[in-house]
C-alpha cells in the first residue's frame, strides 16, 4: 500500500500575550498565516487546567456559538486543521511564536 506524504505549507506565527488576571488560564492570542496566502486570526492560547497534562499551553481555534438551543453542540469549527500533521504543525508554529514573545 503506497503512502502519500503531504507536504505542509509555510506556517508564520504572530503572537500578543494577554495578561489580564480575570481571565485566568488565557495565556494570548495569535494569527496563522498559511502558505502566504490565508490567514486565521483569534486563535486563543490557553492553559489547560485538567487532563494528562495540567499546566500545559494549548490552542483554541476561533468558533462560533450555535444559534439555537436545537444544536447538541453548544460550538461550531470556523477554522481548524484538516489532518493531525497540521494540526501539530500549527501548534508548534503557534507555540514557539509565544515563547518567543515572552511567555512561559
């Protein structure tokens, strides 16, 4: 069985911390730009306060509050990655961004 290796595109982080205490566990925001050519913005950086790893950054891609109470989903994907190579590729593009901005 032959395997097709995909090829990301260029990922390019920009980052801003927030450090308003009453939001405690946001940890900043930032935009993607992919390939030079799109971009996806209020991408949130939070601390994750439960799970295997309490503690640990992780990303919040932007979504948008369901419009009735017919929804089993209280939130629906505005932007996400489509495979799990982009997924962990973003979040290290997002992540690295952050620590270079300062944050822990």
């Amino acid at each position: 069985m032959e395997t097709k290796t995909e090829s990301l595109p260029r990922l390019e982080a920009k980052v801003k911390p927030y450090s308003n205490a009453a939001h405690e566990g946001l940890l900043g925001f930032a935009e993607l730009v992919i390939g030079d050519s799109f971009v996806i913005k209020d991408i949130a950086i939070r601390r994750s306060k439960t799970g295997q790893t309490p503690g640990k950054p992780f990303l919040s891609f932007p979504a948008r509050r369901s419009p009735g109470e017919e929804y089993k989903q209280k939130y629906f994907s505005i932007a996400h990655a489509v495979t799990p190579e982009a997924h962990k590729a973003a979040t290290e593009a997002v992540l690295e961004a952050y620590r270079r901005a300062g944050g822990n």
